[in-house]
C-alpha cells in the first residue's frame, strides 16, 4: 500500500505543516463551527493581532480556510473539503501501518523468538565459560 501519489508531496507537506501547529488546529476547529473575523480570532489567544493573522494566512495557502471581506471586517470560515483531503491521506498512512504491523504478527507466528536458556547450554557445549562458571585452561 502506497499513500495516494496523485496528491503531490508539495501539497501533502503544505497542509500537515498549517496543522502541525497547535494554534493553527485550535482555528481550524473554530471556524468549522461557524465564521469568525479575524479580529474574533485574535481575541482568543494570547499573542499579536498580527501573529494570528499570519497564522490564518498559513491556512489560507493551505485551502484549509478560506477569507473574504464583510464591510471592513475579514471573515475567516473552514473548508470542509480540504479536511476531507487531509483525513483522506491519514487513511493511507493508517492502512500503510496496519499492514506493516500484520506482516510484523505474520513473521513473529512464521519464525518464534530463540529461547535464551537454550543458547546459554549451546555455549557451555562448545566449551564456553557460561555465566559464574570457572574458565578452563585450555581456553586462555
């Protein structure tokens, strides 16, 4: 399983970097909810008018928000569409793991672990000192 190599790498590395920020996600799910303006936003953390609107530009480049000017207000608003796209590349990645960590169970049920006790009588058989056993002579 591949992940979906019809979306471009520049794409897929756009969106997850707008979503690796924290205050990024908060306004993402804030703006699902309902629109708000940028102003609205700004009053909710604590950081610059100006830090939050680059931040909503981050999101914007990304299509995971899109803006449009009400009288003098910019009004932010989620798009559901470009979450469906993330959620989308995350159901590849998630199938990806899944069947790694199956080949991993199918391996381990293929070939058991070697038992420790055992290599410690292998070792004494061929001659070797095994833990608190005294050397012999003729290995020094």
């Amino acid at each position: 399983m591949v992940v979906d190599s019809a979306v471009p790498a520049q794409r897929k590395d756009q969106l997850f970097h707008a979503l690796a920020d924290a205050t990024r996600r908060d306004i993402v799910a804030v703006v699902l909810t309902g629109e708000q303006s940028v102003s609205e936003l700004a009053r909710r953390y604590p950081m610059s008018f100006a830090a939050v609107q680059k931040h909503v530009a981050v999101l914007e480049r990304a299509g995971l928000v899109t803006k449009h000017r009400r009288g003098r207000e910019q009004r932010v608003r989620g798009s559901i569409d470009s979450l469906g796209e993330v959620r989308s590349l995350l159901d590849q990645l998630e199938q990806v793991w899944r069947a790694r960590v199956d080949r991993i169970g199918e391996i381990l049920a293929e070939d058991p672990p070697p038992d420790p006790t055992r290599g410690a009588d292998r070792d004494r058989d061929r001659g070797r000192q095994g833990p608190g056993e005294p050397q012999d002579d003729h290995h020094r």
